[in-house]
C-alpha cells in the first residue's frame, strides 16, 4: 500500500496537536467520587463474533447517510434502541442544540446502560465505551461511512450481546454512541466538530460519583491497515491493550502523534482513556465515496470488539 510522503504525515500530525491544544481550554471540574475500575471475565472476549458485529453495519449502511438530524440518523437510533432493548438494555437520547457552520443543529447522542430498572443517570458506573455514530455531510456525493462510524457502532453493538450474559460486568459499562464527531467544514477545529463527546464530557463531569475510564473505537472494520491506541494513555491501559491485542491477533502500536477524536473532551475533563482507532491518513476512501461495505472485514472487528473486552480483563486498577 502506498503511505504518504514523510513530510505530508508530520504537517498533518502538527496540524492535529496544535487542534488538539486549542481544544481543550478549560475542562469542566469532576464535582462526582471517582468509582474504581472492575474487571471483567476474561472469557467473555472470545464470545464475540465480527460475524455478527458485521452484520450490525450492513443494517446500519442500509439506512444510508447518518449525518446529525437526518432521516438515516433517526432511523440508525431506532434501530439501535431496539437491538439493545432485546439484549437487555435500557437506552437515553441524550438531545442538545448547538451552532455550526450550517447554521443551528440539533444533536442526539444514544446512551446505554444494563439492567432491569431505569438508571440514576446523575451517578455513574466505573467504564464508558463509545464511538461515533454520524456519518460526515458531504454535499458532493453520497457518504456512507462504513469504517467512519458504522464499524464502531457494530463493534459496540456487539459488544453489548456479549456482555449481557453477564449482568454483573454488563451493569459495570455505559455505552455511548456519540453524534457530531464529524465537522462540517473539512476538518475538525475547536469550534467544528466533536460535538456530542464535548456535550457528553460536560453532563457527565457533574454527576455525583465519576467513571473511572473511558475506550472511544474508530475505524476499526479494516484490517489492511495499521491500528493506533492513543500514545497519552496511561501506561497500564498500553500494558494491558498491547497484552489483550496480541492475545486476539490485533496488530496494534502507540500513534506517531496526538489525535483529535471523541476522546479528547474526555480526557480532559480529566478521565483516563483508550482510543483505538485506524490508520485513517492511509485509507484512500477516507471521507470519500470509497467507505462501503466493501472495506469491511468481519476479522477486523472480531479482533477489536475481542481486545477490547480483554482490555477490560486485563487493565489493573
């Protein structure tokens, strides 16, 4: 595979981190107890099918593009509320309006917890695993966003059957299915973009006890590129990714440079996180009319819903 030149990488990974600073300005203060981390079964990682996680993205990308406030938005979320209602459970659209370049939007990101009884969601559990939802507006054609979204999503999904065979690990995750990752204009820049992490990464610093991680997935459905973990991550989360990845046969390394994703408004409200993510600079149909089904590969999210789930087996507290 051709990867672009030296030069290009390092004025894109200058452009990212000087995003990154600019982002981050004042983080909400955590007013909420910091919860401690639990572990879950190591066995429930080899229960997850990239089959099924597969299938989940074709019935997303049926539904067409997702951009913020579309019909193949709402149509994603209902979709979504009711697998996880069969699975046991219990969903909240989190909605909020905010401005963009195209003027003011309205943004819905999906949250998920397990259990019998509707949550107190002003408390938190000790892990959140999100990903993006949207698919990037594109006026030019047709954007489907099949790694760019969907793969995590399915991942997630996924996700979600596995641990509810276990109510005591399901009850320990809040799922996120994030809205507005994706700019408007080109890029992502303070003020375009990101824009349910950032909301979500508000709410959830004023909930009276804190998680105590977060995992935020991107474009992990193609397995002919290289996959990242964020390089500022703790150094026991690294341990126990690079540990879980080797395990599942996900060919993982820290990225060369800072990456600006629904992470970011997390950590810095000061929650410690993992992001996977995709070799996103050398995917060729990157934004373009290219991200189908086609790039998808169910080995590729086996192996990175089974990481994942190992991770949290793995990661010591």
């Amino acid at each position: 595979m051709k990867r672009a030149p030296l030069a290009i990488i390092l004025l894109v990974l200058a452009a990212v981190a000087a995003a990154w600073l600019l982002i981050r300005g004042n983080p909400p203060a955590a007013t909420g107890t910091r919860l401690s981390s639990r572990p879950i079964p190591a066995e429930l990682a080899d229960a997850f099918s990239g089959e099924r996680a597969y299938g989940h993205v074709r019935s997303i990308l049926a539904f067409g593009p997702r951009p913020p406030a579309s019909k193949g938005y709402e149509n994603t979320l209902r979709f979504l509320e009711s697998e996880l209602a069969k699975l046991g459970w219990i969903t909240l659209r989190q909605s909020f309006q905010l401005g963009t370049p195209r003027g003011p939007l309205t943004f819905t990101n999906l949250l998920a917890r397990y259990g019998k009884e509707r949550p107190d969601w002003t408390q938190s559990v000790p892990t959140i695993i999100g990903g993006h939802l949207d698919s990037k507006l594109v006026d030019d054609f047709t954007f489907l966003g099949a790694n760019d979204g969907a793969s995590s999503t399915g991942v997630i999904l996924e996700i979600a059957r596995v641990l509810a065979a276990d109510p005591k690990a399901a009850e320990s995750i809040e799922l996120v299915f994030f809205d507005g990752e994706e700019a408007f204009l080109p890029n992502i820049t303070p003020t375009d973009g990101l824009y349910g992490s950032k909301y979500y990464a508000h709410t959830i610093s004023k909930r009276h006890s804190w998680p105590a991680m977060g995992i935020v997935l991107d474009l992990v459905g193609d397995a002919a590129h290289s996959f990242f973990y964020n390089s500022e991550t703790p150094a026991n989360f690294a341990t126990a990714i690079q540990k879980s990845a080797s395990l599942h046969g996900l060919e993982l390394r820290p990225s060369p440079g800072p990456i600006l994703d629904d992470h970011v408004p997390l950590q810095n409200t000061g929650l410690p996180c993992l992001h996977l993510i995709g070799d996103f600079m050398n995917m060729p149909y990157w934004h373009q009319p290219g991200d189908t089904l086609e790039v998808i590969e169910p080995q590729a999210l086996e192996k990175t819903g089974r990481s994942t789930l190992r991770f949290l087996a793995e990661v010591a507290p």
